[in-house]
C-alpha cells in the first residue's frame, strides 16, 4: 500500500503528461493548456527605453491595459528580456484576453515555424486588389527560387561577398579602424575568404551563421534556436583547417590576421552583420522595402474601411534581413496625401537586440517598455513555487481534461482536491494557491531553480524544461518503485544543494547501517528538501511518501510551512555524531566541504592541509633528526620514496603511486580531515564542537594513514635477507633497553629503529646506583677486547646505510631496518662469514645484560617500603609536625628533632612521588612475574628522585618518632600528655612499625 493509500499509486500524475503540458515554448500548447497554467510574473514598466533602473514592478494586466491605452503617435509597445524568460508566452496571454473588437485587425506573428514567405503571407491576408496579388506572386517565386538550402546558404555567401567588398568601407572613424575596413572589405580581405574553397565547410557549418539563417527564412525558427537575431561572432571567424596551405595566399594571409587578433575578427564580424540584411533580400526575392509596401497597403486598405491594425509579434528577431521595412511601416505617418490606417505593434525582443539595432525612430515612438529582466532588489511578491504549482496542477489534470474544461468554460479544477492525502501532502510538501507542490516542497524546487541558473536569475523557461518536466517525466517511475530521490536527480541538481548538508558528521547521522542505497537516499532527501539547518528529520509525510524511513533520535524540523518562519530546533543527541551549540565553521573546514563536494580546492588551503596531515603523520612516525632521523625520510632520491608534504594527496587523478593519498569518496579521510581542520582553526580539541569524540575518530584515521606510510616506505621483506642485521639490531634493542631508551620497549619498528641511535637519558645522579651506572658505561665504553654500542651501530649502518662513494653513510635502508627488528627473528643464526670479534662481543655483552638480578638487589635498597605508612605522606608528615610543635610549646620536645628540617623534607616531597615509590616497590616484589624486558625497564626506570625524597623524609620522620616515643617514656605523664598520647598513638604505631622496616637502610641527610 502506497502512502495515498489502498491501490494508489505513490504519484499523482501521469508521466506521459509532462512532456504535454511541458513543451519547449508556450505556443506549442492548446489554449486550455496555456490558461490552466498561466500565472502572473512580475515585469518592470517604464516609460522610457534607456532608463533601466526607472519604472515600476506591475504584471501582464498593466500590459493589456497599456495596448489599450496606446496612442496612435506612440505606436511600439517592446516587451524584454533575456531568452527564455517568458516574453512569447506574455505576447500569446495579451493575444487571448484582448477584447475582440470589429474595429481591430490583429496579425499574430509566431515565434516558430513561420518562415520569410509565411510572414509576408500573414500579412497580404489583410491586403486585396491588384498590388496585394503582385507582392503574392512575387513572394511565391522568390521562396521557391530558394527553396534548396544548400544553394539558398552557397547565395549568400556569394552576396555577402559582394556587399562587403563594395559597401563596407568607410571614411569615418579611427585612422586604424578606416585602414583595417578598407583592407576586410578589399578583394583581399573578406571575400577572398568566402570565396575560398578551402574554408567553405567552415563558413557552412549547420550550426553557423549562414546555415542558421538560411534555415530561418526558409522553414522558420526551431525550439532549438535562439532569440537573438542569427550574426556572426568573433568566435566564428577563429578559423583554422586541416589543408590550410592549400587554401589561396589571400585567404591565408586574412585567416592569419583574424587569428591572430580578438579586436581584428569583432571588426570583421561587425563588417559580416552589417550586410547579412541586404544579402538576405537579394537571395529571398523579398526585401525590407517589399514589407514596408505590403504593410502600407494593408494600412491604407483598412483606413478605408475605418480600421485600425495591430500586430503581435512573438520574436522581432525572425524579421532579420527586412526589419528595416517593418521599422519603416511602423512609424510612418498618414498624411492628407497617404492616408493610412492606425497601426499598434506589441514586439517581443531580447533587450540587447532592442538597444543595439534598433534605430532611433524606435525609442522616440515607443509608448511603454515592458522589461521581464527585473533589476537587483526590486520587490516583486513573485513566488516560484506558485509559478511551478500550476504546471503540477496542469500536469495531474492531464491536457484532455484541460482542453475538455475550456472548451465548456468551465473554472480551473484544481486536481488536489480529490487527492485522499490532501491535507498531509500540503502540509508537508506545501502548496501555492492551494496547488500542491509534490513531488517538490519549497525548498527543493528553489534549490533544482539555482541549479539551472546560470546567474541566479529566474528564467521561466528554465524552470519548466530543465525542473519540473525532467522529475514529473523522467523520476515518476522512480517514485513509485522507492527509489527516489536517485543519483540522477542529486546530479542534474547538483550545484543547487552544494551548499547543503555539506558536513559529513551530518551525513552520518543519517545513515542506516548496512543499507548504502537508504542511506544515500536520505541524505539526498535532507540535503534538497530540508531546511539547512544539517541532520534532521523531515516531515513524516515525505519520509512516507518516498520510502524513507525517520531516523531514531534525531529531533524533528519544521514542515515546509514552518520553515519559512527560520525557527531553529533543538540540535539532536544520539550515538552517532553529536550536537553541539552553533559554531561557524573555520574557512578551512567550510574548504573541506567544498572539496568533498566538488574536488575543488585552492592552492593555498591545499598545501596547509597538506602540511595539516603530514605533521600529524609525521609525529606519529616519531622520526626525529640524527642517525635515523627525520631527515633521512625526505630530501633525496636516495631515499625514495620520501614523506614530505607533497605525499599527500587530495586530487583522485593523481592517486596512483602517491605516498598518502586522500580520498574525498571515503568518509573516514573526510571526516578526519575536517576534523584536522577544525582543529586547526581552534586550537585545541577542547574548542571543537564534540571534540572528543571527532579526537578519537581522528587518531583511528591517523593509525590508518600512519600504517598506509610506514607500508608504502617500509615494505615487508623476509628478514632472512640479511641475519646478521637481525642480530645487530636486536643486540643494539637490548643495549638501548638497558640505557632506560623507552623507545626500545615499543612494538612499531618506527620506535625501535629510532632506539637503536637515540642518546640515553641523561640521570642527574648516577652514583646512587653504582651497579646501574656501570652496566650502562660497560656498553658504551671502549675496549679492544669487543666492541661498544658505537661500533655496532657502525657495523649496523654498513649492512643498512646508503652511502657515497667512500664517505659516512648518507641514509639508512629503513625497509631493511624494520625487518630486522621484528621480534619473530630476534635469534637469527649468525652467519659463517661473520667476523668472531662481531660474535664474541655480541655474546660478551648479552651475558652482561643478562646479569640483572644485582640491579634488583640495588633498586630495593633504595626504594622505601611504604606499606605500613598506613595513608597519605602530606597528612602523615602534617600530624606528626604538629606533635613535634605542641611538645616544644610545652618545652618536651627531645633534643636532636628539627622541626624545620622535617617540614623542609616534607615539602620537597612532590603529589606523585608516594605512588611511584609504591608502584616501583610492589613490582620490585613481584620480580619472579615479570618478563625480562619488564625487568630490565624497571631497573632502568627513571623513578630514583621521588625514592630518594620520599627516603629522605622517611628518615627524619623515623627519628622524629624514636625520641618522641623515648621521651613519653621516660617521663610521668599529665593528664593533658595522657589525653593527646591516646590521641596520636595510632600514629606512633604506624610509625615505628615503618621505621623498623627502615632499619637496614642508610640515610641520606641531603634535600634537593
């Protein structure tokens, strides 16, 4: 069951309709059609021609009621504006509403199909006698003496020639521009070229000039033609051929000319149009002076008989070639001796044809100008959606039903009104005039308009051809079938929405897991018809209507209706991508967007991405400079492939073979990389809306993207290759283990290689362990008997350098390296070949290595054992402070306790050396559960300051608490010594119970 229920289908039209009531130009239609969907658009009224920003905003009645109004000396009234913006259709309204009157004779011209012969012939209707019969003749036999169009196009060439060559020179002008016409319009120039066998196929081309408008006079206009007056352009004279040579010397010295200068081929095209008219007449038969005869003859005809004339012509363009004749007709003026009839003309015309070629008598006999192309601000109560509800009107009436209606005068039914989800449909999709606007709400038809805007004009034409037809013909089936919105529709309509739902957080929070195809759906569905506003859910009609489930969780936005009102909704919570308060968004994140959407990204937002991605990468690859540094990773064709900022890539063409390349069709390297951005323009996680989560999203990416590296530059290879590197470098592992190197303990080969050459941590105060410090000398120092940490590395570097000739390795084979540090082949037997010293001090020095358990003995003598301390040091060390100060008030503080050396030790104590002390200790205890790698990180372990401060105090506090115990002792108590004895004898205890542990160790008496 669709969602109108029962056996309904999920549209309301038929798809066949569309293209019906649809057609390319209004004139096309049946007059049912045209009036059903007619509707009022606005249109700039001014009095006079040259004054764009004057007039007013009035609709097509100010129209009717201007032709009715119109004065015989005032008789041009032009309508404007660009191509497609609905001048025909407002000449074919004026043409059925105006009063029918026995006194008019009305000559509507079409737009198309009329040819040259058919528009003289329109004309010689109205005109009888005997000059009316010779023009009928003469008309007659010039369009058959052209009716082939190959040899009506090969005429005018030949005519255009001629007349350039003896009309287009001028002695007026520029001295440059008189030579260069002198030079286009001699036998040289111009007609060497259109005489030139050579470039004929280019000056006949069938979508040229020539081919155009001999097309024209011939069969009239087709849908597919323009309404600017057919002429060439500079462009069409930027002629080049194949056999160019063996064109004629003339012909190639002018092409080269007009090639070669944009300035030079506008002048010839100039020089081109100048003569197309006169050409024209000469091979039609019929010329402009053969219209102005016939139209006044028809005027003083119907003077005669008390008549006026009005003419309606839908393009005045189609009058190429004779306008002059029509101009002339127009405003010529009776006279005692030519008495002629009062004659009106209503003219569609592009503007930029109006001002350009019309001639001055035009301008001071026009009465009105009606101008469709409104200026910038003007306010118009024009609506789009009401412009488009009618045809979706017409289209579900169907155009039988529409011409049936008309026919019996009947008002305009309105097909929603049977429809059983009237009211849900409008109330989600919205309607116009009470015509719904399904399968289109307000905010998807504005945005499938823009996308067909070139400048963000509203072009009725447009509108109709390119939006509404396409979704009621084509996506029809679509609908039905649940598979709307599709990805021809996202893409015919692309750059209408490409400013919607751009985050890909949001496009998140609309998919449905494991269901690509819904998801893709949904987003398109949000992206046209929602309010802007990011991940919401829609009107439950339209989810129902296309098959597109809600979401759970997310909040719902306003209807169709409610969103003209820009309330904003609470942002919703879920478990997938989470709201936050509106931020804007940084222009780099809003450049990421862009990038998903369109691949497009400057220049400078590239190389900062760039270096975005390749810090972070590079950070985590934890190369630093040195032996193994960062620098050996970059700079050198040695060393290729290489990780600089250049290895990432966002363009898809130039993927292959790049290091790091990023893919705007993979939403992980999107939404990581707007992450990035975000955080880049903020500075810190914190700052970003739900930056922790977008933190962890990125360091998962940043695993990926650090892995796709670290494989494309350390590629896996048996580790066979080279044993005697595994067993160098898992020597020099372990030396570096017992340096205290924490990169040596890390599983990634990136850390371990790195710990191979890195310094060891500098200890502030090596003679506290002795055993340590020697182990740690033992391996670095120098010995003829084996070789140290630095002479293995050297021997490492020559199995895993690159080198110049016999210079210091210039960079280490890292492919090689990573293999051999691999856990899996740390015992790789040696090879024969290897020298016995390289052995010998390998084996020397794991056995000095292995000797760890005096390194326990070491540690345990000086990390405390606080397990008795029984809480905090601070609390500890402040109640037993305050003991020692009430017994020196009381003058019974025993010699030997110094208050301010105790409150000293304890403050240099820091908050986390209890912990450190205690958790060294218990895994000192635990020795027999540990690994070896955990022992030796343990004993190497940068933990002896906070043991020595908290020793130190631990001292001072054991002695405090023997002379305080010895001198309670010793002393008959008061019954205020008894009370506060009572009080702190927990205290006592813990303490001497601590102390007795201490026993065996030493003291040290210094504070840092």
């Amino acid at each position: 069951m669709s969602w109108r229920g029962g056996i309904l289908p999920a549209t309301c039209w038929n798809s066949n309709e569309a293209t019906d009531i649809i057609p390319v130009e209004a004139e096309s239609t049946s007059a049912g059609v045209f009036l059903a969907t007619h509707s009022t658009i606005p249109i700039m009224q001014r009095a006079q021609v040259g004054n764009a920003t004057s007039g007013k905003v009035v609709d097509e009645r100010a129209l009717l009621k201007a032709v009715q109004d119109q004065p015989d000396d005032q008789p041009i009234i032009p309508i404007l504006g660009k191509s497609g913006t609905g001048k025909s259709h407002l000449v074919r309204w004026l043409r059925a509403n105006l009063e029918a009157k026995d006194s008019t004779r009305v000559i509507f011209v079409p737009k198309h199909r009329v040819s040259l012969r058919g528009i003289l012939e329109l004309i010689l209707e109205h005109a009888t006698g005997e000059k009316a019969d010779e023009l009928r003749a003469k008309v007659a036999t010039a369009a058959e003496a052209a009716a082939d169009e190959k040899t009506a196009q090969l005429k005018l060439r030949g005519a255009l020639a001629v007349n350039i060559e003896t009309r287009s020179a001028r002695n007026k002008g520029s001295a440059e521009e008189i030579e260069n016409r002198a030079y286009l319009a001699s036998a040289q120039g111009l007609p060497a070229l259109f005489g030139d066998e050579v470039f004929r196929g280019r000056l006949l081309t069938e979508k040229g000039p020539i081919a155009r408008l001999v097309r024209e006079k011939l069969n009239g206009k087709g849908t597919e033609d323009k309404e600017d007056a057919f002429g060439f352009s500079a462009e069409d004279l930027n002629l080049s051929v194949d056999d160019v040579k063996k064109a004629g010397a003339a012909a190639q010295q002018v092409t080269g000319a007009l090639t070669s200068d944009l300035g030079f081929r506008e002048l010839a095209a100039t020089m081109i149009n100048e003569q197309l008219g006169p050409s024209v007449s000469e091979v039609f038969g019929v010329g402009g002076d053969d219209l102005k005869q016939i139209l006044t003859d028809v005027r003083a005809e119907l003077n005669k008989q008390g008549l006026e004339l009005l003419v309606l012509i839908e393009d005045f363009s189609i009058f190429q070639g004779i306008q002059g004749g029509l101009i002339d007709a127009i405003t010529l003026i009776s006279t005692v001796t030519q008495k002629l009839c009062p004659m009106r003309v209503v003219m569609a015309v592009t503007t930029g044809y109006f001002i350009n070629q019309m001639p001055e008598t035009v301008f001071t006999r026009t009465y009105r100008v009606f101008d469709l192309d409104l200026p910038d601000g003007a306010a118009t109560g024009f609506s789009p959606a009401g412009f488009a509800a009618r045809y979706l009107n017409a289209v579900r009436m169907g155009a039988t039903a529409l011409d049936a209606a008309h026919d019996r005068k009947d008002e305009l039914t309105n097909a929603c009104e049977q429809c059983p989800v009237n009211s849900r449909c409008h109330a989600a999709f919205g309607e116009a005039d009470g015509f719904g606007l399904f399968p289109f709400n307000t905010a998807s038809l504005e945005r499938a308009i823009k996308s067909q805007s070139s400048n963000g004009s509203f072009v009725a034409r447009d509108v109709l051809t390119r939006v509404v037809r396409p979704v009621l013909h084509r996506d029809q089936a679509e609908i039905d079938a649940g598979r709307f919105p599709s990805d021809g529709f996202a893409t015919e309509f692309k750059s209408g929405a490409d400013d919607q739902l751009v985050n890909i957080e949001d496009q998140v929070r609309l998919r449905t897991p494991g269901d690509t195809e819904l998801s893709e759906r949904r987003v398109r569905l949000v992206r046209f018809w929602g309010s802007g506003r990011g991940a919401e859910n829609l009107d439950p009609t339209i989810h129902e209507a296309f098959g597109i489930p809600q979401i759970d969780g997310l909040e719902d936005f306003p209807s169709d209706d409610e969103q003209q009102e820009h309330i904003i909704a609470p942002e919703p919570v879920d478990d997938r991508p989470t709201e936050q308060a509106a931020t804007v968004d940084p222009p780099l994140v809003k450049a990421v967007d862009r990038w998903r959407t369109t691949e497009e990204l400057d220049q400078r937002d590239r190389n900062l991405l760039r270096n975005i991605v390749h810090n972070a990468v590079q950070s985590r690859l934890m190369f630093e400079d040195g032996l193994g540094g960062d620098s050996l990773w970059r700079g050198g064709k040695e060393l290729a492939p290489t990780f600089e900022g250049n290895s990432v890539e966002f363009s898809q063409a130039k993927h292959a073979g790049t290091v790091l390349p990023i893919d705007r069709t993979n939403d992980d390297d999107v939404r990581a990389l707007r992450a990035l951005a975000w955080v880049n323009g903020l500075g810190s996680w914190g700052d970003v809306p739900d930056g922790e989560r977008l933190q962890r999203l990125v360091e998962a990416r940043m695993q990926v993207w650090t892995e796709r590296v670290t494989h494309v530059l350390l590629p896996p290879v048996l580790a066979e290759d080279d044993p005697e590197l595994v067993r160098l470098a898992h020597t020099l592992l372990a030396i570096a283990k017992s340096l205290g190197i924490g990169d040596a303990y890390k599983p990634d080969a990136t850390s371990r290689i790195r710990a191979l050459f890195a310094p060891p941590p500098v200890r502030p105060d090596p003679e506290l362990r002795p055993h340590l410090a020697s182990m740690q000398s033992y391996v670095a120092s120098d010995t003829t008997s084996r070789l140290n940490r630095y002479q293995l590395q050297q021997r490492l570097l020559r199995r895993a350098s690159y080198s110049q000739g016999v210079g210091k390795p210039l960079a280490l084979d890292l492919a090689k390296l990573s293999r051999a540090v691999r856990d899996a082949h740390a015992d790789v037997e040696w090879p024969s070949s290897i020298p016995e010293l390289v052995v010998k001090s390998v084996g020397i020095i794991t056995t000095r290595l292995d000797e760890i358990d005096v390194l326990r003995t070491e540690a345990m003598a000086l990390v405390p054992d606080l397990s008795d301390l029984g809480g905090d040091i601070a609390q500890v060390s402040a109640e037993l402070v305050t003991l020692v100060i009430e017994r020196a008030n009381d003058a019974a503080l025993p010699e030997g306790i110094n208050v301010a050396e105790l409150q000293a030790a304890a403050r240099v104590v820091k908050t986390g050396d209890q912990k450190v002390v205690e958790t060294i200790r218990s895994e000192l205890n635990n020795w027999s559960g540990l690994t070896a790698d955990q022992r030796m990180k343990l004993v190497t372990g940068d933990w002896d300051g906070s043991a020595r401060r908290v020793k130190v105090w631990l001292a001072l506090a054991e002695r405090a608490v023997d002379l305080l115990a010895n001198s309670l002792g010793k002393s008959a108590a008061c019954d205020a010594q008894h009370e506060y004895a009572h009080a702190q004898q927990k205290l006592f205890e813990d303490l001497t119970t601590m102390a007795d542990s201490l026993g065996a160790v030493p003291a040290r008496e210094e504070t840092e």
